[in-house]
C-alpha cells in the first residue's frame, strides 16, 4: 500500500533532522571555534588570560573551566546529603505513602522553577545573607552561586536515586531484617549497595546539568574573568563568560566564547554519556 | 543450645539509637531540601503580587526613566511586559510548529524500529542532543540565523534555539510513552486487517494521546522559562511585533532587563511571580493530564 | 494437643489475632502450641493466613505499618512481644520461599551475614568455625568449601536455598522458620532439602509453611491447617491426614479446594 511506504519514508525523514542537527552542532561549533585555536594553539585551553584590549588581544579557557569545574563539583557535595536523604524518605522510609508522593511532587517544583528566577532569587534573598556572615563582602562568588545550583540540581540526583532505590528487591530486606538488623543497618547493607550504580549515575547525570547551567550562575558568580581565587572569591563560568560577553564579541574574540562553548558541550557530552552508561550496565 | 561464641546484646541499645537518629537525619534533610521552594515562592509573592494588575499583561514594558519617576514617587511602575508576552507567545509557536509534528514522528520511528542499529544511533543522539547546554544552542542559533540568515537578531533564531530545545524532550517523551501500549493493542489492530499506516494515525497515537500530551505540555513548559539562548538570539525589543526577522523580547528577557537597571526592581518580582506561576502551572497541568488518563 | 509438659513447647500461641486493615483479620484467634525438635507444618488454601502466622513468630509481620496484632506468642515462656526484636531474630530464624543471598557478598560472608548485620565483632578463627559448622549442617560444606570467596550468584537454586539456611542457622536459633521453602525449586533440590530438615529437626525446632499436602505428610512430625484465618484443626500429622475431624480439614487433604 503506498500509504505505508509513504508513512515509513516520512518517519524516515524526520529521524534525519536528528541526525543533521547533531551534524550541524559539531560543525558549527567547530567552525566557529577554529579561528582561536589557530591563533592560540592548544595554549588555549590551559591559559587563563583574558584581555581583550585591541593590538594585544589574548584568551585562554582556563578560569572558565575552573570555574565551571569548582561550582559543579561543589553544587554536586552540597547536593548530594540533601539528595540522599530525600531519596532515602521518598523511596525507603515513607514508600508509597502520600507523605512521599507529596514530597516528591514539591521535589518536581523545585526542577520547573526557571534558571533566571533562580538567579534573580539568589540575588536578593541569598545574597545579602552571605554578606552577613562576613565571608564575602559582596556577597557574589563561587560559592553563593554553587549553593543555588546545588538547589537546582537536586531534583535530578532525587528522582532518579529513587526511583532505584524502590527497585531494590523485597527479599533482600526481608532476608536482613529476619537476621535482626535494624531498619538502617538494612539500608546500608543491602539497599545502598544494591542500588550503589543507579544512585551513582544519578548524581553523575545531575553533575552534567550543574556544568550547562548559565543563568543562576551568571547572576551569581561575580563576573571575573580569572581563576576563582577562593571558595568565596568571584570568578566566572564557560556558560556564564558566554552569556555576558557573547553579545557584544566579535571577530576574535567571539571564536574564543564559541571555543569556549565547543569545550562546555565536549565536557558534558562526556559528563552525560558516562552516567548512561553506568545505567545501562546496572540495569 | 550451648553458645559457642559470645553473643553481645549489649550493643542492641546503641543500634536502636543509631536507627533512630539516622531516620531523623533523613526527615531533616527532606525537610532542609524543600524549604526553598517555599522561601521563592514566598518571596516572590509577596513581593510581585503588588505589580499585577490588568495593565500588566497589557502594557509594554516601561523605559527607564518612567520607571524611576514612579519609583522615586513611590507609584506602580507603569507598563508591564505585554512585550514579553507577545514574544514568548511568537517563539514558542514558531518552535513547536518545527518541534512537535518533527518530534512526534522521530519519536514514532525509533519505537517502531527500536532493533535497528540505525534507531538505536538516532536515540543516543537524541541523548545527547538534550544534555547539550542551552545557551549553546544560542551561539548554534546565532550562527546559523542571526549571522546568516536574518543578518541580525530575530525572533526566527529565538525560535529555532527553542526549537533544538525541544525536539529531543518531545521525541524522549513520545518513544517512552509508546513503549507503555501493550503490545496486544497493536495485534488486535494488524489481525483486523488495518494497514500499517492507519494503524499509526488511527489506533497508536489515539491511545497514547495523553501521554504526548503531556510531553508536549512539559516540554513547553521546560523553554518558556529559558532565558540563556534568547540573550543570543532574540536580544530584546521593546516593541509589540510579528515580525519574525527583527529581535523580539520574551518574558525571561524581560526580566533579565528589568534585574540590571535598579528602577525597575519591582517589576522583576512581579515578572517573577507571573513566570514561575505560569510555567509550574503547566508542570501541574502535564501531571494531570498524565494521571487521569491511566489507561496509558 | 497432647498432655505434654510446658517445658516442651518451645512456642506458644495464645489467642493470636492479627490484622492489616481494622476490621479484616488475617490470623483470627489461633491457639496452638509447637514441640521442640520436631518439624510442624501449617497449610491450607492461599490467603488462609498461614504466612501471616508463621511471620508473627519472628515479628517479621511488623514490617507493614499498620498492622494490629491481639494476643501473644510465647518463646520458651517469654512473650516475644516483649523482648527485644533483635534478641527474638536471634532466637527465631527465617527461611525465605525465594532463595535470596545477600548478592553482594561471598558465600564465606553470607553465611555470618547475621554476625555482620548486627556489629557482632569475631576472631577470624571463630568465623571460620561458624561458617564450617553451618555449610556442614546443610551438607554443603563439600560442594562449595573450594569457592567460599566467590560470590554465591553461581550457586544453583537448590544451593542458594541450602546457603540461606546456613545462614539462619549460623546463630544457632532455637527455631527455623520456612516459608514455603522448596515452592521455587526443582523436584530434586526440594527432595534434598526435606532430607536436610529432617536432619535439622534433630538440633533445631522447625516450624514450616507450605502449600504442598505432601510435603507435609512426608517430612512433619506435627500439622495445623488454617481456613479464612482460623485454626481449623491441629494434631499428629498421621493422625491428622488419615482421620480429620473437621470438615473442612477433610475437604482440603482430599482436594476439593487448594
């Protein structure tokens, strides 16, 4: 019938535009990009110069990636307590409750509240705490902007970590408890290592979130073009770099942000196949 | 029996301790992690709620010095983000006109040949496609649009951003909620007799209608709140327009403008609020569009 | 029952009521008496309540929230409703329908799983001679004393079954519970198990539940059939099966209900 072939070949079609998109990502990216990496070798990546005055212009990729690296992985030590123990509630003390489904639905929220309202609230009710405990005096800084992304990214750790966490055979509870175990001696002994791959995905996969995250940092951080120079230092991000000065670059100068952005999508590409994979081979 | 070994019970107390404590170390970390949702959303409310009245969705958003009469004199700021609306409204229709029938059909072809390799490629990229962070789909937009095609900032590059945005959550969304329709379903169909092209149009998506809905519903919902792209490709107009080939604002990029200059401080609350509401609004609605139909 | 001195029973059920939901009794009023040493089986239909009663004994019933549970059970004369659980789980052992190994432990740590479990710190030597003396009571011991340190996956289900009774029986328990133990395995692992309790029955008191008439004919010393949560009749397994009194006993032991 010429409506199957027809259904069949546009089925086809569409699954191209994937593959064309993915194409055109890499290439542009690396298009855009190569003008910087001709000028700068692969110097690029590790130099943390930044100066963009005319007749000397120099840029390097580290502070970024620095920053990037400091606050993901600080959002993610902030995270994971909070994610633990929420998962551990949902999925173990409170399953199938509707204490835990009230839990989990407030958890949702917290993943639909948009970046830049995140940021915004960071700003004015965040910041002027910081200031106040005298670590920072503006209140910007690595650290004010990774405790907001630890907020953000916890919906992720969450979910996932609970949902493996769920899976975890009754039996094997039941075998430890008819041992005499007590209901946390259970849970470190049988339900965490069971679930030891599945809960150390989810944070992998929540870590690549915190790394793409721009707007919350952005309004965070500080904006300085350098190495973070403390936990409560300003610095910058490779999301953030962008977001500020991509708008006005040009020339050089705007292969060296999209240089930037072809590194920020290599290191969470990676970042995320990495956790899908420690998925796929627990599942 | 005769105890070959010495059994304690003398450490069960402190074991029973542990447990307790440890279970009261869990509520107050689920406690500790919910909290700031009420502190945003209170914030926020209290805050924006002074802003918003009718000409908040009606009026454009002000200019700078309107704002800061009204601020030092102690009135509401007048305008609103009419232009915002508008822009958002234009983008997200032109995204998902591209994103949804392309997604849908994508996601449609992976579930009904999930044993080819060539599926199998299609889906991780698709994988990857969503882990990409969004403000580089911005700089994807701005090269390929604002550089080539409209030679300036657009509302048509904003749109194609949230459109590479959406297409692999509506495609995820699609597949998995296929994957839920029993297989029985399909037979009875091919054993009447249908072709497989109706089978498609007539049985598979019908069923599972609620379940695309609901991806469609949050993957909207995901880049109406987006704001890093649009900074790329947008930029911001203070017009009210249709014209896909100038910039155009959005809701997110307003309040982006509103946060940067201090007179306008409460209308980033009530910008805030509105956006928080309406997004969450639609999560909420995708859930329960998404329970109520259980049959898939 | 017999007129038997107190002392014999190692378990006493005193009007033991249990139930989920208010209302709905599961185990309704059951009063009945265990012999030491000697294996007693409880069957009947499904849902007649005979898990529910064999988990009371070890408290593993407790494990629901909102259970309610009447009346009392007695170890050694002690009600084990007020003693300590960990202290009863010591005492009361469980075997489980599934076999279920810890899969992230060797055999060697499987079986002192309940040692590890509980904090109870051993000399090497000592652990070595639990595990011994514990793989040779379930006959065991030669068949896998060549891979102890081998995960217990590679075990068949016969085997994995016998390791989990090693490990119940590594405390020494006063009583091993079984639920429906040989249910998920093959005719010849489940003969080899029915051969291992009737060795067991010798140091231990086993209580077994099954859904198998059979099984409890050949190997029990004791038998009750439950009906819809109550103890319909108890007594000798002999005599039980060849002369019911009940009605209802009758029509189960001849299959006019499973």
């Amino acid at each position: 019938m010429s409506g199957d072939r027809v259904t069949k070949v546009l089925l086809f079609i569409s699954s191209l535009t994937i593959l064309l998109l993915s194409a055109g990502i890499v290439i542009s990216l690396f298009g855009g990009a190569l003008p910087a990496f001709r000028e700068f070798g692969f110097r690029f990546i590790i130099s943390s110069a930044w100066n963009p005055t005319a007749g000397s212009e120099e840029y390097g990729a580290m502070s970024f990636i620095a920053g990037t690296v400091i606050t993901s992985i600080l959002a993610l030590i902030i995270c994971i307590p909070m994610a633990f123990s929420t998962s551990l509630f949902i999925a173990e003390y409170y399953n199938g409750t509707r204490t835990s489904g009230i839990l989990r639905s407030l958890v949702d929220l917290l993943a639909g509240i948009p970046s830049i309202v995140y940021g915004f609230w960071g700003f004015y009710a965040l910041r002027p705490l910081m200031v106040a405990t005298g670590l920072t005096d503006q209140g910007f800084g690595v650290f004010t902007a990774s405790l907001v992304l630890a907020i953000m990214i916890v919906p992720y750790a969450t979910s996932l970590s609970a949902e493996i966490i769920s899976m975890v055979p009754a039996e094997l509870k039941e075998a430890a408890y008819s041992l005499g175990a007590t209901r946390r001696e259970v849970i470190f002994s049988v339900v965490i290592p069971s679930a030891r791959s599945g809960i150390i995905a989810s944070f992998i996969l929540a870590l690549g979130r915190a790394l793409g995250e721009t707007m919350a940092v952005t309004m965070l951080i500080g904006n300085a073009n350098v190495i973070p120079k403390g936990l409560f230092a300003p610095g910058n991000t490779m999301a953030s770099v962008i977001a500020n000065q991509f708008g006005e670059a040009s020339g050089l100068k705007m292969s060296a942000l999209i240089a930037i952005g072809l590194l920020l999508f290599l290191i969470t590409a990676l970042v995320n196949y990495l956790g899908k994979l420690i998925i796929k081979r627990f599942a | 029996m005769t105890e070959m070994y010495p059994v304690l019970t003398d450490n069960i107390s402190r074991r029973n301790r542990t447990n307790i404590r440890f279970r009261y170390l869990v509520i107050a970390g689920s406690v500790i992690t919910v909290i700031p949702i009420f502190l945003i959303v209170g914030n926020l409310a209290v805050k924006g709620f002074r802003q918003i009245n009718l000409a908040f969705f009606t009026k454009p958003a002000p200019d700078t010095f309107q704002a800061m009469m009204a601020a030092s004199s102690g009135e509401i700021i007048p305008g609103g983000i009419a232009n915002g609306l508008t822009g958002s409204l234009l983008m997200v229709v032109l995204a998902s006109l591209f994103a949804i029938p392309l997604g849908l059909m994508t996601g449609i072809y992976i579930y009904e040949n999930s044993s080819l390799k060539y599926a199998r490629f299609i889906r991780s990229l698709t994988e990857i496609l969503q882990g990409v962070p969004s403000i580089i789909l911005g700089i994807i937009a701005y090269i390929w649009i604002v550089k080539n095609i409209t030679r300036g900032y657009s509302a048509l590059a904003g749109s194609v951003s949230l459109a590479i945005m959406m297409l692999p959550l509506i495609i995820r969304s699609t597949e998995e909620t296929m994957r839920m329709i029993p297989v029985s379903i399909r037979e009875a169909a091919f054993a009447l007799g249908t072709p497989y092209y109706k089978m498609i149009y007539k049985i598979l998506i019908p069923v599972s209608f609620s379940g695309l809905a609901t991806g469609v519903l949050l993957a909207l919902s995901r880049i109406l709140g987006e704001t890093a792209p649009l900074m790329l490709t947008a930029l911001g107009s203070p017009a009210i327009s249709l014209d896909v080939t100038r910039p155009v604002s959005a809701v997110p990029l307003l309040i982006w403008d509103f946060y940067n200059d201090p007179n306008m401080v409460s209308l980033v609350w009530s910008a805030s609020l509105f956006l928080m509401v309406f997004v969450l609004s639609m999560n909420l609605l995708a859930r329960s569009v998404a329970s109520k139909h259980k049959y898939i | 029952m017999n007129n038997t001195p107190q002392s014999n029973n190692v378990l006493e059920i005193r009007d033991l009521s249990i139930a989920y939901e208010p209302g709905k009794n599961a185990v309704n009023g059951v009063t009945a008496s265990v012999k030491r040493n000697s294996i007693t089986a409880i069957m009947g239909p499904s849902g007649c309540g005979k898990s529910t009663l064999l988990r009371a004994m070890n408290r593993m019933h407790e494990l629901y929230p909102n259970i309610r549970t009447k009346g009392d059970i007695l170890l050694d004369g002690q009600s084990i409703f007020s003693m300590s659980v960990i202290e009863l789980r010591r005492k009361v052992g469980m075997v489980f329908q599934r076999p279920n190994p810890f899969p992230n432990m060797t055999i060697y740590e499987n079986v002192v799983a309940g040692f590890s479990l509980n904090d109870i710190r051993l000399k090497k030597s000592q652990r070595d001679e639990i595990v011994e003396n514990a793989l040779r009571n379930v006959t065991l011991w030669d068949e896998v004393k060549e891979s102890l340190y081998r995960k217990g996956t590679f075990l068949s289900g016969g085997q994995q079954q016998r390791l989990c009774v090693a490990r119940a029986i590594a405390f020494n328990p006063e009583v091993l519970l079984l639920d429906e133990p040989t249910s998920a395995l093959d005719p010849i692992a489940t003969s080899k198990i029915e051969d291992l309790l009737g060795e067991l029955k010798k140091k231990y008191t086993l209580v077994l539940v099954t859904h198998n008439m059979s099984q409890a004919a050949r190997i029990s010393d004791d038998s009750m059939f439950m009906y819809l949560g109550e103890l319909v009749e108890s007594g000798r397994t002999g005599t039980l099966f060849t002369t019911p009194k009940d009605p209802r006993t009758e029509a189960y032991l001849t299959g006019k209900f499973g």
